[in-house]
C-alpha cells in the first residue's frame, strides 16, 4: 500500500486496541476481525471471534423484541 491506503492502514492499526466493541454491528465486529487477522493482529481478531462466538445466539430461539410496525 502506498500513500493514503497506507496511512489508513497504519491508524487502523494503531486504534485496533482502543476501540469499543459496543461501538460496531455485528457484522462490523465480523469484518473488523477479518481485517485485523489480515493486518497480522492476530490477538485482537481472537478476542473479536471470542466474543462474537459468545454473544451468539440460535436465531431459532432469538426473540424480536422491537416495535412491530
């Protein structure tokens, strides 16, 4: 990477570690761990998977609980 790309990539990096999980969808939490496993930040991926995997849930049993419309 070269010129923007890089520096993007380089403060991704750097706030990897700082971010709130709260702060990201479901599906961001998922990408962010593709990404970061890519960036060779492996710890942090883990920890995203492990959480992803723990707050899952049977989309079977999973309730709505929103306004119905």
């Amino acid at each position: 990477m070269k010129g923007k790309g890089a520096a993007l990539k380089a403060s991704v990096k750097q706030k990897a570690k700082t971010a709130k999980i709260t702060d990201f969808t479901f599906f961001g939490l998922h990408r962010a761990a593709l990404l970061m496993n890519d960036y060779g930040l492996k710890d942090v991926s883990g920890k995203l998977m492990t959480y992803l995997k723990e707050t899952s849930t049977d989309t079977q049993t999973q309730e709505y609980t929103g306004s119905r419309i």
